[in-house]
C-alpha cells in the first residue's frame, strides 16, 4: 500500500497506556485520520532486525497475556523518516512479512517524548496506509516512534525508529541580492550621499556584518540598518576616504554569504601645474603645461585651452578634452597680443581654476618691401576686322528692315555702307549707326527696287575691311536700280 495518513500531534498525559498498542476492534480503517496525500518514493531496503531500536524507551511489563504469535502480524518493514518540517514529521513503512492467520486490520502509530516512558497512540483506530505524516508539532519537540500491524486478535510487534525526532526551525540559506546598478563600480561626488540598499534572504533572520577594505566601519561616518529583508548602509556626506570595498556578509548558523561593493567618491581636479608659451612664429604660438597634482581621484577626460587677445580680453575655447600636454594655436590676427589657459576637466568637469601664461605671445607685423616693375604700355592699334558679318535677309515690302555687323579696330575706324558698290551715304531712304562696334543700316520701307547687294566697309589708318550680303525684297515689280 502507498496510501498516507495525517493525523494532530497527541498529548502525552498522565494516564498509561500499556507497552503495547491497544486492542483494535475488527471494524474498518479508521475515518479520524485525513484524506491521503502523495504517495511516497520507496525506500531503500533495511534488514529486519533494525526494525527494533535498542534507543527507544523502556516500556513497563505486559498487563495481560499475549496472543498466539500465529494470530497477529509481523513487526512492519523499513520504518524510516520521509520529512521533517519545522511543525510536522512524516513517516513510512512496508507491511509484514507475515500477516498473522487472521488477516491486517491496519497499523497503530505510536509516539513517546523524549524522557517519557509512555507510548501515545497518534491514530485512535488502526489505519490502513503505510505512510503518516503527525502535524502540529512544536519547536524543539524531541520524541521516539512506532508503529505496529494490528489483526483482530491485538497487535503485532512494534517497529521502532532508531533515532529521536527533533523538531527544529527550518533553515534557509542566507543569499544577497545586489541591485544591477551596484554590480560595477559606484560613483558619487563629495558631499553627495551613499545611500546602498541591499537585499537578503535566509530564515531565520542572518546576521548582517559590514567592513572597508577588510576593517571595521568607522560609526561616527557610516550609519548601518538591517531590516528583515535588507541591510543598508548610509554616508551623510561622502568624503574621498571613503571610497573602497564595502563587503557585507550575512551568517546563520555556519552558512555565510557575501557581496562586495566598490564606491568611487570623486570631485573636480585641480589645474595643471605649469604652463609655458614655447615658441611664436608667423600666427602660430606652441604651448605646453604639466598635468595636475590632484585628478579629483578619478582619472582626467583631457584639458580644456582657451585664448585671449588683449584688446578685448575675451577668453574663447580653441580645444576641449585635448588629451596631449603640448599644443600649437594657429589662425592668430596679426597685431595682437594674446594669453593662454589651460583647465583639467574630469567626470565632475573642469577645474575651479586655470594655469594661465604669463607672458603674451605677439603676432608680429612681417616686413613687406615694395618691389616696383617698370611699366610697358601696351599698343592696342589694330586694324579693322569683322567679328560678325552681314547676313543675307528677305523682307517684305513696305516694312522697315535693317542690317547688323561688328567691327573691331583702334583707332575707330570710319564705317561706309553701298550698296552694289555704289556708296548710298546722304540717301535720306538710309540710315547707318555705329557704336560700340556695332554697325546698323536701316532701310525705310523698302521696295523690289531696293533688292541688291550691299556692302559695310571699315577704314582707319592701319588698314580696312568689308564684308556684304543680299538684300531681297520680295513684290510683283521688278525694277533695277
């Protein structure tokens, strides 16, 4: 059978109880004990003559006789403990090897403290399972068990445990949960406050033990509460001494956890501790400074250089988180003076104060000597030339039309305009402009008579030039000129 009982812990009172469970009467497993639970994993065989524990309490003589050992079971197999929690224990078994000549009625489980000699029934009536779990117990509870296969004729031998039971408090190992934000280094700045929460588990409550780099806190700085759930540690105002390995252990009984935590208190660095100006040549001026004596306890992001000119006295960035101790500043305006600064700059930002260069560096004005070239006057005389001819061109009687060129010559040449090689100058029906080198003959409604050739001629003392087109004008009448 793998089927459980739970039964309420018995008192033991005054009144005695016999050395051996009392006399079942043959009626049906009894119904006091509660609803089976899980069934049990079976356990690992013992010899049956461990079954009797030499341990137990002694029990007072046998008041009547005892039946025949043919007509009740065997002592039950391999009594053991399944579980012990801190207000209940649960026991199994194995039935007989021998079940008497009247058959099981179920089994009587027994208990005696620890310094009793009475044997207390824990179930009133035989049950018929093989494994029981007794409840409502107390803490520190110590006490013997036995069980015992019952027939209609009384009950067999009894098997005892071994040992006591002991009722303790359940341990639960002590474990610290550091908050993700406290796995890497933890940064504050002086004068903020450290305010580290870290939470625990364990049953019952560990103790909680805080050190700094492996001694005890110092108590006028470090203020320390421990809750149930948590420890936390608290500095009003952070100085630089007090960053370091803040371990927290936690201890219960021989278990012990730890966690380690690495503050970082930081403030601003100081200013380089020199700065000289090396060298100005041109609109260019080389610096070069030592770093700080102190980095603010963390280390620098790079300097930050800054220049004014002496007019103004304006000071404007020219390189910010520059890593290097030398720098070269171009791009200065000739006839100023200038001044240089250099601040460190770390996580908590730039120095209170700048190295500043004592002496000015001045951009010189460079010497310019005027070199004359003596002067050639150049001869633009040129002959005349056309740079765009005469195009031939239709036109329609009675409306206006006109001719265009360009002509280039120095000096201005003298333009005459034919037509058929005939010169037409003082012809009012004619008239001829020139200027800017372009050349324009109108002709006043021009007729059939006024169809030819005409020509553009160019003339000055270096030579001349002509070029000509046809003029067509379309009509019924055709007449020569």
């Amino acid at each position: 059978m793998t089927e459980e009982a739970t039964s309420e812990a018995p008192t033991c009172g005054p009144e005695d109880t016999g050395s051996e469970p009392a006399q079942a009467p043959p009626a049906e497993p009894s119904r006091d004990g509660a609803a089976s639970e899980s069934t049990r994993s079976p356990t690992p065989p013992e010899p049956a003559s461990q079954a009797t524990a030499p341990t137990a309490p002694a029990a007072p003589a046998a008041t009547k006789a005892a039946p025949p050992s043919e007509d009740v079971p065997s002592a039950p197999l391999l009594l053991a403990v399944e579980d012990v929690s801190d207000s209940s224990v649960t026991v199994s078994w194995e039935p007989p090897e021998s079940l008497g000549r009247l058959g099981l009625q179920g089994y009587v489980l027994e208990l005696c403290r620890e310094g009793a000699s009475e044997w207390v029934p824990v179930n009133a009536r035989p049950v018929m399972v093989t494994q029981q779990t007794v409840r409502n117990l107390a803490l520190g509870d110590k006490f013997f068990l036995r069980v015992a296969a019952v027939s209609s004729a009384g009950a067999g031998p009894p098997a005892v445990l071994k040992q006591p039971v002991h009722i303790q408090q359940i341990i639960e190992p002590p474990k610290i949960r550091v908050p993700r934000h406290l796995r890497q280094t933890y940064i504050r700045q002086v004068g903020e406050t450290v305010n580290l929460q870290i939470p625990f588990q364990g049953s019952p409550k560990p103790q909680a033990s805080w050190t700094h780099d492996g001694h005890a806190l110092d108590a006028q700085r470090v203020n320390v509460r421990t809750g149930d759930q948590d420890s936390i540690l608290f500095i009003r105002s952070a100085q630089r001494s007090d960053s370091g390995c803040y371990e927290l252990t936690m201890r219960l009984e021989g278990l012990e956890a730890k966690a380690a935590i690495d503050i970082l208190v930081i403030e601003k660095p100081g200013p380089p501790s020199s700065i000289r100006l090396l060298d100005v040549w041109g609109c260019n001026a080389a610096l070069e400074w030592m770093p700080p004596q102190d980095t603010g306890n963390t280390e620098l992001l790079g300097y930050t250089v800054q220049k004014a000119d002496r007019k103004t006295g304006q000071w404007f960035t020219v390189l910010e988180r520059y890593h290097p101790t030398t720098c070269t500043i171009s791009d200065l305006i000739v006839g100023n003076a200038y001044s240089f600064r250099v601040f460190s700059e770390n996580q908590c930002g730039l120095s209170a104060t700048a190295a500043t260069t004592k002496e000015l560096a001045r951009i010189q004005k460079a010497d310019i000597v005027a070199k004359t070239k003596g002067f050639v006057e150049r001869d633009f005389s040129e002959a005349p030339s056309f740079t765009q001819p005469l195009a031939d061109h239709t036109s329609t009687p009675g409306y206006s039309t006109q001719l265009f060129c360009s002509v280039r010559a120095s000096p201005k040449p003298k333009i005459i305009w034919m037509k058929n090689n005939m010169d037409i100058q003082g012809d009012p029906k004619y008239r001829a402009l020139s200027e800017q080198g372009v050349c324009t003959l109108e002709i006043r409604k021009p007729s059939p008579f006024d169809s030819g050739v005409y020509t553009c001629k160019a003339i000055n003392v270096l030579g001349e030039a002509s070029v000509d087109c046809r003029l067509e004008v379309k009509g019924k009448a055709s007449a020569t000129h």
